[in-house]
C-alpha cells in the first residue's frame, strides 16, 4: 500500500514533518507548499491546507491539496526575467554613467524644449538643470555662432534625429 508520505520529495520530508508536528502543538490547522514525485517520475509542486483531527487512538489528516505546478514554473520564469532586467539595468546605468563622463546630452522634444539634459551638460554651460529644462537651446546663444548652425541643428532635433 502506497502512502501519500512517501511521494514526498526527499528534500521536502524534513519541512513537510516539521510543519505537520508544529500543527500538533498548537491549533492543528497548517499550511504547506513542496514537491511530490508524480507516478510518472515527474516532480509536482502541491500547496496543502490541513487540519489534524485527533481521537482518543488514532490521527487522521484532512484538507485540500492542490497542484500548484504550473504557478510556480511561472513564477520561476518570472523570477529569472526578472534578474535578467535588473541585470540589463545595471547594465545600462553602468554604460550612462560612463558616457555621461564624456559626453554632453540635451535631449529635447520635437518643438525644440529641452526636457533633459546631463551632468556634463550643465558644467559645460553653467548652467543649472532648473534654468535649462523646458527652455529651448536659445538660452545657449551667445550671438559668437551663425543663425546657419541652429537652423541645422533645429532641422536635425526637430525630424528626430541625433545631432
């Protein structure tokens, strides 16, 4: 005769035991989630709900148990997207910072306002961020550059390209 206890994954036995004892002590209701060897070799994951009910010579267990197996695969492909994004953030942040070192970034919507700019930026120009975002480049104008050069970079910024 097969008991439920011994489909029980062999890394599971101890917390299973110990969740069912601590049920005992106290109110006899418990919680758990852990692995089950399926009859076809395969490896579940089950989440049980429980109480202990108990007579003068015998115990007997009842509750809910569900096959959780396809949540948790889920959950662990979640989880692994998950690292995978802050890994490529990192990633990301560690190549700004590096070009934010060496280059000055304006970046600004298609009327020509500037909505954000770096550190490099406003030490080049003195400028704070305050003064800049929502100014257009004009502010920069020292009158020292042709009306050609802004008319440029104005067709550039303004068709969405890099300039």
């Amino acid at each position: 005769v097969l008991s439920f206890a011994s489909i029980i994954h062999e890394d599971d036995i101890d917390y299973v035991d110990t969740q069912i004892a601590s049920a005992m002590s106290t109110d006899g209701t418990y919680e758990i989630t852990y692995r089950i060897i399926h009859s076809d070799g395969n490896i579940r994951w089950v989440h049980e709900n429980g109480r202990i009910l108990q007579s003068t010579n015998q115990q007997v267990i009842e509750g809910i148990i569900t096959d959780i197996t396809e949540r948790k695969m889920l959950e662990e492909m979640l989880e692994k997207k998950t690292k995978d994004l802050e890994s490529q953030r990192d990633e990301i942040e560690h190549l700004k910072d590096a070009f934010d070192q060496h280059s000055i970034v304006a970046i600004t919507d298609v009327g020509g306002k500037i909505v954000s700019i770096n550190k490099k930026f406003t030490e080049l120009t003195g400028y704070t961020e305050e003064e800049l975002i929502g100014e257009n480049h004009r502010i920069l104008n020292s009158g020292n550059t042709s009306k050609e050069y802004w008319k440029r970079m104005y067709e550039k910024i303004s068709s969405g390209k890099v300039w």
